[in-house]
C-alpha cells in the first residue's frame, strides 16, 4: 500500500478574536459615603465598541492606580457581567476604611480572553459617616457647624473632600443665577441668587465674588426656601461672599436661595462689577450650570458734557449721561440758529456715554456731507424730557 501524504486542514483564524474591548475612560464616582463607593461607566463592546463584553475587573488601592502597579490593587468581589456596549454601568464598592482616599480603576475583556487598556483612574475619600465630619461617630448640630464655618471661610484647617451630605434623591442638575442690574451710586441694593428648583437639598455652599471698588457687601439674608436651615454666611473677605447652609428637612420648589446687600460705593458712575458665582456645592447634585450677573452704576442724573477735543479739527466726540433709558438724538446747530446737522443714536440704556466708543461722534460735516467752515457751533440733547445745548469750536 502506497504512503498517503495526509496535512490537516487549516481554518483561517477568526480576526475579531483579537480585538480587545475599548478602554473605558469615563469611569466617575457617583456616591461616596463612610464605607461605601459607587461607580458609574459606560460598557464598553467585545470588540472594541461593538457587542457584548464578557468580564470586568474592578480594582481599588490607596495609591495611585498605573499599568505598573495594577497586580498589586484590591480586586473587587461580586463584580457584575457587562451589558451591552452603550449601557450605563453601576457598581457600589464596599467594606472601605473611613477617612480614606482611595484610587478606582477598572479593565474590560472579552471571553479570550483580550484584556483592554486601564480606564481612566477617579479618586475620592470616604468619611467616618453621612455627615459625620467631627470623626466622634456621630452626626449632631456640632457637625453642621464645621461644614458652614469651612466652606464660609471662617475655619482653614478642615478637609474640604472628607465633607459629604445624605442623598435626599437621585442626582440631578441645577441652575443657579444672578440677575443684570442697573443702580446709583450710594445706593443699597439687594442682589438675588436664585435656583431654579431647590427640590432635595439638604446641604449647600455658595462663593460670590464683585468688585470692591465698585461695591461693599454688607450683609446677607436668606429666602423662604431656607425656613428653618442653619446657615452662615462670612462677608469679611475682599470682594468675595461666602454662604452655606444645612437642613434638616430637604427643600422644595424654586426662587432666591437668598439676598446679598450691598452698597453702592460713592464715585463709581459707568463702572460695571461683575458678580461671579465663583464656587457652588450643592448636595446630590449632578450638574449645576452657574448664570453670572452684573451690577452697573448708572448716572444720577441726565447731562450733557463738553465735547473733546474742543477746539477741534476735523471732528470731535460729544458726551453725555443718561439717568434712564430713552431715545437719543443731537443738533448742531450754527450762530444763527440753523440746524447744521442731525445725528439720531436711538434708544440707549441708562448709562455714561464719554469715552469714545461710546460718546456721540461728529465728524464736521453738515447734513449733506460738506464740511462746515471755522466757528462757533452749538450741540443740543435731546433725551427723553432732558434738554441741554453747549458751545464747540471749530478751528481750521
């Protein structure tokens, strides 16, 4: 019998069986309380973004967490098999150490298994309880008080990222706002901040910073939506407010979470300070979108100012002020009472019109577009009720 070659059948090899799954890079914490940390990601595919994954690997440790190091972390127990890719992933991480900054990360595979890269790492610190930030084990008035007196500024050596506060619902976002306002100098003033619905809260901090060249806080009030809270406020700080509060009961509805007083500082006409909401906490909050207002110093009252330069050649710039909103127009007129040229700016915001990108502009030329001859000229206001008329010259 003759010697049969015999070579056994290869197959290709299925492609897809190489690919990993993709990393994840939005792993974030959702919750974080004494004991426990939970997690939130979106799964990743079987094959990079497609399909179904087939295992997690969760890790935690005290230290940083990097490819290195990554044997040496905590692997996590009754970690949950992945859901399709796209699916938001959740997983509470428990039996933690109070007091402590712990570092996540997690890798993906298929069933290979093809291990993915190292998701992003997110860190966070457990505390000793739900609002237990005196460490005695046990939450009390004496608690509420430390948070307020941190976050307003009047205590410096406590750890902001050990401050937690129970969770009446879900996470959910905010906005937070400050009006636009026109005042006068010397006036006081109450500037609202309000939220669009405060439905939950139990716990906040607010940073508001101004300019103290243009404004000077003198106190700070609360609104019906804070009934019943305890709450501080610091007012001490140059050209920034701090406000906190804590309830027992969590709040509802929408309106001024509260009133900052100011007063409006003499000699401050035209000048704007901006009101930055410059740090806000709110507890379980998601987002919160910050709307940042203004206050701007109006005139007193109407005027008119001399025009610069003067004497001038070929053009000149004329300034006025406004002590309310209304419709602008200024004639030049001659020495002999005829109207030389009209110039109509509209309707204009209470304000100052001095500088030059604000001032009403003439250019010499009379309604035609000719230029007018050497002299004496007259420019007349007219704003609203308001009427006033001063001398130009021009010289050539």
């Amino acid at each position: 019998m003759g010697i049969v070659n015999y070579r056994p059948f290869l197959t290709e090899p299925n492609k897809s069986e190489a690919v990993p799954p993709a990393t994840v890079t939005n792993l974030a914490i959702f919750t974080l309380t004494g004991n426990n940390v939970t997690l939130k990601w979106t799964a990743p595919g079987d094959d990079g973004n497609v399909g179904t994954a087939a295992q997690y690997d969760i890790r935690y440790s005290t230290s940083e967490i990097t490819d290195a190091n990554w044997d040496a972390a905590t692997p996590c127990k009754d970690v949950p098999k992945p859901q399709p890719a796209g699916s938001e992933e959740t997983f509470k991480v428990t039996g933690l150490s109070p007091f402590t900054i712990y570092y996540f990360a997690l890798k993906t595979a298929d069933e290979v298994p093809n291990w993915s890269d190292l998701s992003n790492v997110v860190v966070g610190k457990t505390t000793a309880k739900t609002g237990d930030v005196s460490g005695n084990g046990t939450v009390s008035a004496y608690d509420a008080a430390l948070i307020l007196q941190y976050v307003v500024g009047l205590i410096d050596d406590f750890p902001a990222d050990s401050m937690s506060s129970p969770f009446a619902i879900s996470p959910r976002s905010y906005v937070v706002s400050i009006p636009e306002l026109s005042v006068k100098a010397g006036d006081r003033i109450h500037v609202p901040i309000a939220i669009d619905d405060a439905t939950g809260l139990l716990t906040g901090g607010i940073s508001l910073r101004y300019d103290s060249t243009v404004l000077k806080a003198v106190d700070v009030l609360t609104n019906t939506l804070l009934n019943g809270s305890y709450w501080k406020s610091n007012i001490t700080l140059d050209g920034e407010v701090r406000f906190a509060f804590a309830t027992t009961e969590p709040t509802k509805g929408q309106g001024n979470l509260l009133m900052v007083e100011f007063e409006v500082l003499p000699n401050t006409e035209g000048k704007t300070s901006n009101l930055i909401l410059d740090n806000i906490s709110l507890s379980n909050s998601l987002t919160i979108t910050k709307i940042n207002g203004s206050v701007t110093v109006i005139p007193a009252t109407f005027s008119l100012l001399q025009n610069y330069p003067n004497p001038f050649n070929p053009d000149t710039w004329l300034p006025f002020k406004l002590a309310q909103n209304a419709p602008v127009s200024i004639n030049i007129y001659d020495t002999k009472g005829q109207l030389i040229r009209a110039i109509a700016l509209g309707n204009k915001n209470a304000g100052v019109y001095v500088t030059k990108d604000k001032a009403a502009y003439w250019d010499g030329r009379d309604n035609f577009g000719e230029k007018v001859s050497s002299g004496v000229y007259f420019y007349t206001l007219q704003a609203g009720e308001f009427r006033a008329t001063r001398k130009m010259v021009i010289v050539k």
